[in-house]
C-alpha cells in the first residue's frame, strides 16, 4: 500500500560530544521523540564536516576521532513536530534546525 502526504522534515544538526543532562544531546532527542509518540527519528555520523567555527572534524584524521557532526532527523506532521520545539530550543546550545515542508510517500506491506 502506498500512502502520499505533507509532512515537515525536522533536521538537527550538532556535534556528537554535545549533552543534555549527562546524555549525548542526540539520544536525548531521540528519547524525547519516543516520549512524544513522533513517528521516527534517524541520527546520521558524519564523516567530515565544520560548522561556524570552520575547524574540520574528520574519522581521516590520524588520532581517533571524536566530535564528529551528527544530524538527527525527524520526519512527521507540522502538529508533531511542533511538540518537539521546546525541547530543541532549551537543549540546543551550538547547532543548527532547519525544517522543511516536503511530500511523503509512505509504502506500508500487509497491513
């Protein structure tokens, strides 16, 4: 079955090492959009990237990497995501969100 709609794409774009109460910020986003019922989250480690202070962080680099760019994304209704926002805006110290209207197309098996 397919099923098409409007939905908003919540990005957030962070370093891995950022925290919220001794968590990494990421889970915790991912926990509290768990505690909202949104329909998902997906977090993606970058590989490379810099952000405002244009210091590149790399996996290349020769010594371990850490404080990698890390993007949480959550796809859902305009009303869903809107529940979220507080949070972001009290836990996001150094980062960016973007959101964006798009069309989804949903493809469910055997429901």
């Amino acid at each position: 079955m397919k099923e098409e709609k409007e939905v908003q794409v919540l990005k957030i774009y962070v370093s891995e090492n950022d925290k919220c109460n001794r968590i990494c910020l990421y889970e915790a986003i991912v926990n509290e959009a768990k505690v909202l019922f949104l329909s998902g989250v997906t977090v993606i480690r970058g590989v490379v990237g810099f952000g405002r202070h244009s210091h590149i962080h790399s996996t290349k680099l020769l010594r371990l990497s850490d404080n990698l760019p890390v993007v949480v994304e959550i796809v859902d209704s305009s009303e869903n995501i809107s529940k979220i926002m507080p949070f972001i805006e009290e836990n996001v110290k150094d980062g960016l969100v973007t959101i964006d209207k798009v069309k989804a197309i949903v493809y469910k098996q055997g429901e």
